[in-house]
DNA sequence: TGAACATATGAATATATAATCATACGTATA
DNA sequence: TATACGTATGATTATATATTCATATGTTCA
C-alpha cells in the first residue's frame, strides 16, 4: 500500500522495488535526517562560517568581528543569534560589551571534515 | 589603513584591535571558507541529505529514490545534478536506467560528525 | 520506425533567508 | 539624569533556491 502511494507521487514505475524497501527500511528517523540538514544549514553561509572560523582562535565582541569580516554591526549580530539558537556560539556580558565563543569542540572538528573534502 | 576601511563599513569602533589583527592573520583564504560553506550548503537541504543517506545504504537509479522519498523524478533529478556538480554523487547508464551512487566515502564521515553533534 | 519509458532540463513559481535600515534596549559615565 | 556607546531586533528588501510544470533527450523493443 505504502509503494502504491508511493509511485503515485513519484510519477514512475518502482524499478527495484526490493532495494527501495530494504533502504526504507534501515534509513534513520525523518525526523533526524531534517535535524542534521538544519544543522549543515547553518555552516552553510560564508559569514557564519567566517564568524565561526575566527571564534575558533579567540573570544570576540561583535564589534570585533563586524570589523574582522567588514560587515555592518547589524548582520554579525543577526547571524550570532542564528549561531546561539543552535548552540555553536555561547555569550557572556561584560557591561556593555558582549562576547562570544565556540560553545563547543565539535565545531572544529566539523571544518576539519569539510576542508579534508575539498582539499582533495 | 585596512583598520580604518573596516571601521567605516562595521560603524563601530574596533575593541580590541590587537585580537582582531591576531584573528585575521590566522584565518584561511576567503576562497577556502566560501567553498567550504558552499560544501556544507549542499549537506543542508532535507532531499540532499537523505538522498545521500540512502546512497550510501545502495546504489539507485532515479525512480528509485523518488519511490523512497515520496518525491517527484523531476526534482528528485534536479538535486542529483547539485549532488554530481559538488562530485557527492557519480552515476553510471543502463540502458534507459541510471543508476546514482556515493562518489567518496567522505560523505558518511560528514553524517556521523553532524549526528554526534545533535545527540548531545 | 514508432511507441513506451527513464531521465534531464529550462522556465516559472513559491518560499526561505541574508543584509539593510531604523530604532529599541541596556549599561557606563560625565 | 542625560548622553554615548555596544548590542539586539522587527520590518523591509533583495536574492537564492527548491519544487513544479511542460517538454526534450535518449534508449529499448515491438
């Protein structure tokens, strides 16, 4: 029942219709797989991973890294909220100036990954 | 001179100067972060990444995954263009059938650093 | 050769999202 | 307490991109 809607959607005949239902089968959750899409998501804008890439060396204010990346205050700001609601970037106040940092060492290692890809 | 550039676009004055010129010393080509961000944006789409996550359990031609995702052959072959351009994919003919498969093995690397992070 | 089918693709549409702009908020200090 | 400054944020705009639709391409087989 589940292959007849299916090929209804898609419009054509199932052509293996043994390996579709072994991959059915051991995919992961839908549910991960959109988590792990939201997660790439974020890593994949060139100023957030530029903001990423320089709080990888050091803490910085946003002040810091709008002129680091010659961005306005506004879109560094906008971005770090982006990057905390995932939990890659953390904050602390000190009066006026807020700074921020890596939330964690996955970050690092995720670039690694990345970069390993591309340099080949 | 660069400082001063950078302060006129960020509208704020720069903080600690000393970090900022420490960071941008360190940081990579701008070259490199754009392609590495344009790796990630590939991996950050739902369809992308469950088509790879089923190519890495089999190979499939087209009407395969679009049975499996539920999905139309159209866009279904739409993203394996993205896929092969960005070279996650290769494909080989059948006849009429082409069949898609994982063209490096990096790509389940990449899965398993974003699933780590998520299950935190 | 013509019909059927698997796939590819250009154009159009719909939606997501990054940057900008104006402005609000919070803190230090004069 | 008024001003200056660092930061945050809602609304708007501009742009990117995923999907759909219609159709083209290429292959098999009768």
């Amino acid at each position: 029942m589940r292959e007849k809607n299916s090929a209804d959607r898609c419009e054509c005949t199932v052509i293996h219709e043994e390996v579709v239902n072994m991959v059915k089968s051991k995919m992961p959750d839908e549910e991960k797989l959109y988590d792990l899409a939201e997660l790439f998501k974020v890593f994949g804008d060139s100023t957030r991973i530029r903001i990423l890439w320089a709080l990888s060396e050091s803490d910085m204010c946003v002040c810091d890294i709008a002129s680091l990346l010659n961005m306005t205050q506004s879109a560094i700001s906008h971005q770090l909220r982006i990057l905390k609601q995932t939990r890659l970037v953390k904050n602390r106040k000190e009066g006026k100036v807020v700074y921020y940092s890596l939330d964690d060492g996955h970050v690092k290692q995720v670039f690694e990954m990345g970069l390993f890809h591309i340099n080949e």
